[in-house]
C-alpha cells in the first residue's frame, strides 16, 4: 500500500497563520479555499518536499485548534539547514520558544517552539 500523509492544521485565525507561515518558515502557499461565509476551509502549503493543509477552527463542525482545547498533543518535526535561525526567526514572528536550539547527545542540532497557533513544531537539523 502506498499513500502520502498531509497533516491539517486547525487555527484560530487562517490568513493569519498563512502569513506566519510564509514568513518564518519560507513555506509557499499553493491554494486557499474560503466559503460562502469566508471562512478558511482548506489552504495547502508547501516547504522543500513536504506539503501542509490548514483551516480555521470552527466550533459547531468540531474542528478545533490546539489554543482552543488547551494545547497541542502532536509534535510537528522539520528537518532544517539552519534550525536555530529558523526559531529565531519564528520567535520574532510570535512563536515561543519551548526548548532552545541545542547540540543534542544524539547527532543532531534540535529544539522545540510552539507558534502563534498552539502548534507545537520540533525544529531538527544535522550538527555542523
């Protein structure tokens, strides 16, 4: 069996967390999808290889963002030439820095931020 897994995900305001996005993380917007009402139901991003959806939270379908439902269980993990400029430049955007970027014991330069968003994204690159 073959199949490609995209994550989805929810946030509290999409336009916005396509713009922080873009920004920190360089990823390239490939589609937005609104309704009749506005709302964000479907936008696709891309970055390198790997490609993301995400929508605006809305109570009443049960689509709701980590923020709303007091965090994240998932860990989203990036794989990055320079993951301590790419917190850095997150953490200017609005993010936070969870776990500073480090050298870690098992080969590779890592550490935690959580976006604007409640997303919880493992920033991972090899060391120098």
């Amino acid at each position: 069996m073959t199949g490609e897994l995209q994550p989805k995900l929810l946030v509290s305001d999409a336009d916005a967390a396509i713009d922080f996005y873009t920004k920190a993380l360089g990823a390239d917007l490939t589609s937005r999808v609104a309704d009749d009402q506005g709302i964000v139901i479907h936008a696709e991003l891309t970055l390198g290889g790997a490609s993301f959806a995400l929508a605006q939270s809305v109570d009443e379908w049960g689509w709701l963002d980590p923020v709303s439902v007091g965090g994240s269980p998932v860990l989203l993990m990036i794989d990055l030439p320079d993951p301590g400029a790419t917190a850095d430049r997150m953490a200017q955007l609005g993010a936070h820095i969870v776990i500073p970027v480090e050298d870690r014991p098992y080969g590779k330069r890592q550490g935690r931020v959580k976006d604007p968003f409640g997303h919880l994204w493992v920033l991972s690159g090899d060391l120098d």
